[in-house]
C-alpha cells in the first residue's frame, strides 16, 4: 500500500462522477432504514452500481427509478426528521 493518499477517482469524466456522487448519496439515506429493508434496498444499490460499469446511462434511469420509488421511506427515516 501507498503512503500516497486517494484524491479521487481516475477519471475525468463529469457525468461519471456524479453518478458515484449519487450512489453515494443513495447509500447514506438506506443507511438509517430498518435492517431487513436496509439489506434489501442495498442489493439493489449495488446491482446498480454493478451496471454503471457497463452501462452508465442506463445505471442513472435505475437510480432515478429506484430514488422516486423510495422517496417516501426516505422522509420517514429518523435521518430525515
């Protein structure tokens, strides 16, 4: 391992980042939901950010779908109060 420390991904590609941005985000607002939906909602995050690998754009619709579809567990997480 490096002492180097991580600035980041390799990339320079804007939309790329944001989607990592997003998914970030994502996780952090499962994060506080129940467990047995926390683990479910995870698996989805992560066959998401599975298909980023191969299909950005496709991965960004998903998690459009899968953020509106889950607005309303988001607002009655304790994070969100």
């Amino acid at each position: 391992m490096s002492g180097v420390p991580w600035d980041g991904p390799a990339w320079d590609d804007p939309e790329l980042t944001r989607l990592a941005e997003r998914l970030r985000e994502a996780h952090r607002r499962v994060a506080p939901l129940p467990a047995a939906d926390r683990r479910r909602l995870i698996r989805q995050l992560l066959a998401i950010t599975d298909l980023a690998k191969r299909d950005a754009d496709l991965a960004a619709r998903r998690l459009d779908a899968f953020l509106s579809a889950r607005e309303a567990d988001f607002r009655s997480s304790p994070e969100a109060r």
